[in-house]
C-alpha cells in the first residue's frame, strides 16, 4: 500500500523549521509526522534545489 503524501503546506512548514533551527526529530514531534517522513521530504526538496532559506519565519506574527 503507498504511503500517503505529504501535502505543500506541509513541505513548507517543514522547510520554515528546519531554518529556524528545528532538528528533524523536533519537526516530526510538532508535525506529528514520522521523522523518516521528515528526512525524506528534506531530501526532495534539495534535489529540486529548494533551501529551508528559501521559507523563512514569518517575523511578528503570532
């Protein structure tokens, strides 16, 4: 049975973490994802040439 996808909203959180410091595990535990989930993602959107700077933390928004 194939995995379920990780939707674009999630891609973009995950890459808004990890440039702000977040480790994979941290993200996997407020994503509520699977860290293999989180490293796999990551990876894709290297190859794309996608950057966590490329999505950075929205400042004054809470």
């Amino acid at each position: 049975m194939p995995a379920e996808r990780v939707s674009m909203r999630r891609v973009c959180e995950i890459l808004r973490l990890k440039h702000g410091g977040a480790s994979d595990r941290q993200i996997a535990r407020l994503l509520n994802l699977a860290r293999s989930t989180v490293v796999l993602t990551l990876e894709r959107a290297a190859a794309a040439g996608c950057r966590p700077s490329l999505f950075p933390t929205p400042e004054g928004r809470g």
